[in-house]
C-alpha cells in the first residue's frame, strides 16, 4: 500500500487500524518496519521465502527435514540446483 499505491503514513494506519485490527501504536511500529530501508524488503521475502519452501518441500518429510537442518540454496529451492 505505502511501496505500491503511495498512500500516506496515515492512510497506511487507518487501513491497518481496520483491517488487520492493529492499536495505533502497533500500526506504527509496521509502517516504520516498512518504510526502513535496511528492513522494508523482510515483508515481501518472507512471504516468498514461504511460498518456495512449501512448493519444493510438498510432502516429502525427508525435504522437511534437510530444509530445517542444512543450508538449501534457493536454486535448490526453484528446481535449478542438485538435489543431494
């Protein structure tokens, strides 16, 4: 909302005040998270970090398990790395 429509701070915490039910304070505290250069882009990278090891892990246990334990890489992840 704030990156890709350029709404204002305070639209941005009127619309998390009432949609996401956030105290005031706690609407700040994600508007200043988002608006932070160093931690802005943690929002969207989660949510496709997630997206990427739920689809590579599928069912398989064993990939569960080797995502918890070692370092995958993300060409691993997107199918283009080896799989061990």
């Amino acid at each position: 909302m704030l990156h890709q429509h350029g709404a204002s701070r305070d639209e941005a915490r009127a619309y998390l005040q009432r949609w996401r039910l956030f105290t005031r304070e706690q609407a700040e505290q994600s508007i200043a998270f988002l608006t932070d250069p160093t931690w802005r882009a943690y929002a969207s990278i989660y949510t496709l970090g997630r997206r990427l090891c739920e689809s590579w892990v599928g069912d398989d246990l064993a990939r569960l398990a080797r995502l918890l334990c070692e370092q995958v890489a993300v060409s691993e992840l997107q199918g283009e790395g080896v799989s061990a």
